[in-house]
C-alpha cells in the first residue's frame, strides 16, 4: 500500500502540469461562493488539464505492461478519454451546440495548434525535420475519411432542408448509421494495428518516461483521474451559461476554442516534447492521430450516447465548422505530404488556427 | 463459319459473368407480362453487366491486334461504351436526373467502391502493394480538370440563378464551351498516350487472358455485344419510373447507385482480378482511369447529344453530386499520393462510398 | 551620365516587348482624344505590360548587387509592385469589386495559365521536367494558407449575413487582423529565407540576363518604371467603366481576366523562357511564389491601406472567386505533388484556367 502510494505521489510530481490540479478545489471553493460566477468556469477549465493529464499517463502504464495488443486498444479507448468525458456532461446538460464545437476545436486543434506548435518548436530547435511518410499517409486518409463523414449530413441538411438548424428524421437516421460506419472503420484501424503491429492511429501520448507502475496503482491513477475528470466536467458545464455571458462569448467560441484546447493539453504537452527530441513521427502520429479519434471514435460514441438524454444529437455541423475541419485536414495534408517540416510550416500551420480563431470570436453567436 | 461461331462460345464460356445473360430473355419475357413491374427493371439491370461485359471483351481483342495506336483508340472510345449507350437511352427519355446522377455514380463507384475493394481484396491477400506513382499522379490530375469542370456550372447556377434547379441560356453556353474544352483536353491525352506509350487514361479491362480471336469474331461479338446493351437500356429506362414508386428510391438513388453499378461491373471485375494478381498499378489505372474517361468523355459528349433530343442538357450537377466527386476525388489522391495501399485503406474507402451511399439512399427524392 | 544613359538603353533593347511601350504615348495621344474610348483602356492595359517589366528587372539589378539578403527583401517587395500599383489605383477610384478580382486573377492567372504554359512549352520541347519537391511543397502550403484566408471570411459573410454583398462591421475586423496575420506569416516567410538561404516565395523573374548595371542607373529604371506604371494605372483605371459599358464586359471579367494578365506578364514570360530551358524548379518558383506573394502581401496591403481612401475593402471574395482560387491551388498541389510535369499537365492546367475564364465571362454582371 505504502509502495502503491509512493507510486502514485512519484507519478504526480514527474510532472508540473500537476501543480494546476490545485484548480479543482478552488473551483470547488468558488463555486460555494457563487455557482454563477465566470471564475467557476475558468478554473474548472483549468484543472481539467492535469486531470486529463492523469488518465492519459494512468493509461500509458498500462498499456507498457500488458503486451501491445491490449496495450494498444487501451491507448485507442482512453487516449481521448477525457473529450470523451466532457462531452457526455455537455450532452447530459443539452448543451449539443458545445459538444460539436468541442469536437470541431479538438479536430482543428490537433491539427494546427498542436501539429503546428510541434513543427515550430521542433524546427527552431533542429532545422529541418523529416518523418514517416506513411504514417503521415495512413493517418491523413484516416482524417478524411471522417472528414467525408462530417460533410455529408451537413450538406443534406442545408440542401435539403434549407437550414443548418433544421433537425428531421432523415438526418438523425444519417447520423445515427454514419457513426456505425466510422466506428466501424475504427475497429478495423484497431485490427489492422494488432496485425502489423503498425499504428495508423496513436493517439496517445508517451510522455511518462519515468519509472514503471504496478498495475494496481495504474489503475488507482485511471480511476482518480476519470473521477476528477468526470467532477470538473460537470462543474465546467454547469458554470457554462452564466461564463458566456459574463464574457461576452458564443457557445461557439467556448468549444471551439476553450473547451477544445483544455481536452488536448495533454496531447499538445507530448507532441511538443517529442518534436523537441527531434522525433517528429511521434509528434505526427500523436497529433494527427488524435484528431482522427476524436472524429472515428468520439464523436460517433457521443452520437450513438446521445440518445439516451433525451433528443439525439446529429453529426451536422455548421458551416463554419465544415469548413474550417475541411481546410485544416487539406492544411496538413500539404504540409505533411513531402515528408518534412520546417518553422516555417509550423508557423504557417498557426497561422491557419489563428485566422480560423478569428472568425470563430468574431461570428456572431 | 464455324471457326467465328467456336470463337463466340469460347469467348462466353470464359467468364462466369456471362452466365447472368439469361437475364436478359428474362426481362423480356417479364415485359410481355407486365411491363410496369419492377422485376423488368431489375432483370435489365442485371443482364446489362454481362451485355457492358462483351463490348468490353470485343474491344480489347481488337485492341490487341490492331497495335498501340489504334488499338488505345479502340480502348478510349468503347471503354466506357455501355455508360454511353444507358446515358444515351435516359437522354432520350428525357431522364436527365438519372443521367446526371449515373455520370456521378460512375465516378465516384469507379473511385471508391472499384479502387476501394481493389486495395482491400488486394491488401488482405497481398499486404501492402505499391503501385506506379506517376500513373496515380497523371490519372488524378484528369480527374481534378473533370470535378473543376462540374464544379464551376454548379456555382455560377446556384450563386447567380439561386437554385440548382434552374436551367437559364447562360448555364447551357457555360455547359456546351465546357464540354468542348473537356474533349479537346481528352484528346491531347489519346495523343499523349500514342507520343510517349504511357496511357494517362487506361478505361479498359484486361480481363480476357484466353485465346486470340479474328477480327471478324471480334466485329461480330462488338456487334452483338452493342446491340443487346442498347435494347436492354431501353428496356431499363422504360422500366425506370414504375419501378422507382414500386421500391420507393428517388431518382438520384436509382442513378448514383443502381445505373452506375450495372455500367462499371467489368471495371470492377477487372480491377479487383489486377490487385488479386499484386498488380495494383494496372487495378489503380482501370478504376481511377475509368472515373476520368467517364467526366471527361462520356459527360461531355452526353452533353453535346443532348442538343438532339430536345432541350439541352446542362453540366449542373446538384450539390450532393458535386460534393461527392469532390470528396471522392480527394479521398483518393490522399490514398494514391504515397504510392501504397493496404487493406486499411481500401476499407476506407469503402467507407466512404457507404457513408455518401446512406446520404443519397435517405435524401428526399 | 552617358553611361548611365547607355545601361539604360541597352537594358531597354534587351527585350522586345519593350516595343510595346509605345503604347503609353498612344494611350495619352487617345485620352485626348475621347477620354471614354475603350481604346484608352485597351491602350494603357498594353503599356502596362512593359512598364509592369521595367520595375522587374530593375529590382533585379538591385537585388543582384546587394547580396542575398537585401537582394532577396528587394524582390519580395517590389516583385508584384504592378500588381499594387494598379491596386491602389482602383482602391482610390472605389473600385473595389475590381480590385478583389485582379486578386483573383493574378492568382489563379499565375497558378494556371503561367504555370500551365510553362508545363506545356517546357514539356513539348524537353519532354518529362522534374522539378524541387521540397520548394513545390513550401509555396504550396504558403498558398493554401492565403486560402485560408480568403474562404473563411467569405463563408462567414455569406452564412452570418445571408450574402455576399453585405459588408458589415464583423467582416471588416475579420479582414483586418487576417492582414495582419498574412502580413506576419510573409515577413517570417522572409526571415525564413535569410536564415536558410532557401527561398519559400521567390516571386521575381530572373529574367534579365544582361550586362550588369551601376546602382544608380538601376534606381533610375526603378523610379521610372514605377512613375510610368503609376501613370498608366491611373489611365487605366479612369478608363475602365466607359470601356465595360462599350465592351459589354463585367468588373469581374476585367479584373479577373484582363488587369490581372497585364500585371504578370512579366511572370508570365520569365517562367515560360525558364521552362524552355528546362529549369522548371525555377519556373514554378516564379509562377507558384508569384501567386502567393499577390495573396500574402498586395492582398492585406490593399486592404490596410484601404482605411486611406474611405469605407475599407474586405477580404470577402464573392463565391466565384474563392472556388475559383480553391480549384486552382488544390489543381497545382496535384501538379507539382509528384515532382514532375509534362505537356499534358500543362494542358490540363491551361483547360482548367479556359473553363475558370468562360464561367468568369459568363457570369451575368
């Protein structure tokens, strides 16, 4: 017992990320105070980060101890998990309109700031980076193939019902068995990984150099961590209405930008670690993975979820969302089809989140 | 005499396809019974596969005996034969949403449900295959010349004219010019072929491995092979209307997936026996080849004979159509771009095509 | 002086299309005239060609003698200077819509036809060109960037406010701080090349060939290729509405098609006599650098410099022009993805900048 609290107390001072998990009881505390107030929120946001932090690297000792079959679907069902979690407290709260921001900002995200950040970073510091090529391929076709996904209902929708609002049967029906299709397709991705023992989607980060866990104390760091993750999720959701308000922000903007960014820390932290020790293909495979198993994976699960709070949630997103998963997708396509990265690119890459930030802020809400 | 007709029996022995030919006396028995039921249409649908299948045979044993030249002539004209002749036979009835819809279809099918099983049966049997990039890189070029092609009518009429359904003097000059210049570019690719002995656009099966035949047997089985594909055409466009209220399916559904199957099933038999065989190069160049040969020959040219039966057609496809050709385009020249396929990637693209098969099953007629 | 004088006249003969400089006398000798004759235009948009020439080659020189890194500020400053000079010209006279559609053009114009024509002579007279993947891929993610930007305020404009015209003040925010991050990206662009002595937009010919010239009498040719430019843009421009009306011609068409091929005609020749010489490299650096150069800096310039001369001009392209810079850089990105070009490729591109043309022509006005 001493040994597996040593573990767990080893675990949380390797990295500094944790020092933010002193956010959950001052959310805890401000909430007391006064549950309406915008600080709620933005210190719930905050601990989310280590929180998230604490599955991902709960997760990780597992799967180095289990061989890499089981170690490989584990990272495949909790490396999203807290965008996972949070999603499922926005469905339960009716709030769908964050929930498909969030996914979109967790997309763009990964994409861009993350996969840009890492080719910035990685680039000042080693010049020219080059990757694997086709981890770069597997992965982009991957992203589009979802990108297809999130295409379609939206089209129909407009199309034929004149309006992104609009909610008939006939695109609940598409959503519900295009999201059959894309898990689908992720379960194969996880076969295809087991058989050639190459990961098309390793959305996981492999940050925890540190000393190895017992799976006990593995599993008591997995069970605090979607704990904390699941409490701060609500207290987040909660504190949401009145934090729009008193900040003057688009439901939009919050998941798009906010609510996204605090799911990926965690990811964002790896994949500029790895681009730093100059090993792009993992910063690659970690930031553009994540981003296809938020759309293969999370997204359809929270579809499918859906229907059990109430009124389904569809996979029609809105314009602006279709567009800028569409331009970020071919963004890095460009960029990662020639096999190497520069700081510039990087910063190109940003560029593209900051312009697409933008017009998120500025939409009227 | 003798020796043509032992050529024939041996030329339909050699595929199993041709047993389905039986279809064809079938749906004209059906048609003297009642000529509104649907099993009319279905029996015409079927028997077109083997019909598409001789013309297909025909051509290339001529092709084989007349030497590059004429011979890739003979390939680019009659390769996509059966298509035109259905295109033709709906032109004629006035059909043209289900013209439109099978031009679409025949795309996209040849796209991801040819080359998208091809890489899969070809994947599970073979492991990754690599294919000729140049190949992959020239046939998808065609192919972008041909989406922008249909893309710019569809904006002009939707932004200018606010509906896809509108048809003023403007959009059939835009059609018509465009058409031409489609032609002239489909042209300068047969010459390309004929100069460098490299073929950009490769529509054509190399399905039959058997025995030569003489020219005469070969006129005579193009003959037949015509003959019965433009009477069980006319028979499955009679048939289109009452069947479509029979089975409930719009008109779109009928041409995305129905008409476009019937026309691409030898492509699709060929190409799949290439990536069998680990000949993904010769499998990548009929599918993708055939998804070019299709917009940039047999639309256009649907397009110029429409002027002979009444009011023109336009080169206006609706926003499902466009979208689909444009993701489809896309989904492939991610997979192609990096010169392998694996069975992942086939499924994806499989995905694909079933994720924009369920939008245009469920989209309101 | 005399020599001076002499540098000036040898450079003025090395290049025929210096004749045409005859054309600015005969513009002015026809303004006289009839200042509402579209023959001043037709006039003043040929004299443009030369002038457009003039400022070129003396950057060149300049650049030439003041090593790599001034040399290399110099071209990506004064390289499209045509472009901006006639920018201003119309910006200041409240032509906006002409404006955003030389943009346009001198995108799509250097993307296609300049490009496209370099693939297609080069191709004819060498046969298959390779080209530098590694600069293909840099300026062609520089370019998706500036298409970034150009979609999304488009598609925030259109689905915010229900149309393409309207210009609130959402939009007018948007199209500044995405200037401003465009004009950060192409200064790092610039850095970028300093650092590593590659450079990522390298969107000035090479086309002078001649004797070296003094730094005076080159700042002489600057000034008087810039005087000239100036004169003629204005000319130009206060000729333009009469000639539309006589010429039955939209703003759209003028300055997607007509201003735009005036300001890259020098491009437009340095790429193409580069091409014949088998440096295709080169020949889309030119063409491909020059595109992007227009997007990432005369672009945001025009618009910051708009606040000068009354309401500000926005970064809303209507949905014509975004589809068509979207078509013509996804169109390129599949050209020179592959490292290589030939004549048929550069047909293609030319048939895809002939249909773009035709849809620009048509377009009611």
């Amino acid at each position: 017992m001493t040994s597996t609290l040593n573990q767990l107390r080893r675990e949380l001072e390797s990295s500094w990320l944790n020092v933010l998990l002193v956010a959950a009881p001052l959310s805890w505390w401000l909430r007391q105070q006064d549950p309406a107030s915008m600080w709620v929120f933005l210190s719930a946001a905050v601990s989310l980060v280590p929180a998230a932090g604490l599955i991902g690297s709960a997760t990780e000792h597992l799967a180095r101890r289990s061989g890499p079959t089981l170690g490989g679907f584990l990272n495949a069902t909790f490396g999203n998990a807290a965008e996972l979690i949070i999603g499922i407290a926005a469905l339960r709260a009716h709030h769908t309109a964050v929930v498909k921001a969030s996914i979109t900002g967790s997309i763009i995200g990964n994409l861009l700031l993350v996969f840009g950040f890492s080719c910035f970073v990685g680039g000042l510091r080693n010049g020219s980076q080059k990757f694997n090529r086709t981890s770069a391929g597997t992965a982009t076709v991957m992203l589009f193939l979802a990108t297809v996904a999130l295409v379609m209902p939206a089209v129909v929708d407009r199309v034929s019902f004149g309006s992104l609002q609009a909610h008939p049967e006939v695109i609940d029906r598409l959503s519900f068995w295009t999201s059959l299709v894309l898990l689908g397709v992720y379960a194969a991705g996880l076969v295809f990984t087991f058989r050639t023992s190459r990961d098309p989607l390793r959305g996981v980060p492999a940050h925890t150099r540190g000393d190895h866990m017992t799976t006990k104390a593995s599993l008591l760091l997995l069970a605090a961590g979607t704990a904390l993750t699941t409490i701060q999720a609500e207290i987040l959701v909660d504190a949401l209405a009145p934090a729009l308000k008193q900040m003057g922000m688009s439901e939009l903007f919050a998941g798009v930008i906010i609510v996204a960014l605090v799911g990926n820390a965690a990811e964002h932290y790896s994949a500029v670690s790895a681009a730093l020790r100059n090993e792009m293909t993992l910063a690659l495979e970690i930031s553009i993975g994540s981003s296809a198993q938020i759309a293969l994976m999370v997204a359809p699960v929270l579809v499918l979820l859906s229907y059990a709070f109430g009124p389904p949630m569809s996979l029609v997103f809105n314009a602006f969302e279709v567009t800028a998963i569409c331009l970020s997708t071919l963004a890095v396509a460009f960029v990662a089809m020639d096999g190497e990265s520069n700081w510039l690119e990087g910063l190109q890459l940003l560029g593209v989140y900051v312009i697409l930030g933008l017009a998120f802020f500025l939409i009227p809400g």
